[in-house]
C-alpha cells in the first residue's frame, strides 16, 4: 500500500485539495501510512495543529494509492 499527502491551501474552497510534491517536483510517496502522517504535521504543523482543535476544520489529509493491477 502506498500513500500521498493533500493540503487544502484555501479553507473557503474545499474543492481545493493540491497534492504534495518533493523539492524535484516528484510526488511525495510513502510505503507506510505512519510516516506519511509525520511528514504532514513536519511540513503542515500549524494545520495539523489546527485540525486537533478545530473539529470542523480538516485542511491536511493523508490518501491511500490505490494502484492499477494492469500496470
């Protein structure tokens, strides 16, 4: 299984999701879902943050990849 990151860049739009890229423009990939969270609240911390006292509020997620078995 395999995971990407999201942000919510505009909390008034939340049609707005953008993925997450690497300093190379690569999607930023993880094999394992814990890892995936912890480099969200590494690289969102505020957000993050808000989102533990905010409940309606949800600017961050982590999405699993779900892969096609014909590639």
């Amino acid at each position: 299984m395999r995971f990407k990151l999201q942000v919510q860049e505009d909390d008034k739009d939340p049609r707005q999701w953008h993925d997450v890229h690497a300093a190379d423009g690569s999607l930023l990939v993880f094999d394992d879902e814990g890892a995936a969270r912890s480099k969200l609240e590494e690289l969102y911390p505020i957000l993050v943050k808000m989102e533990r006292f905010e409940q309606d509020t949800k600017r961050t997620r982590v999405l699993r990849i779900i892969e096609d078995d014909d590639d």
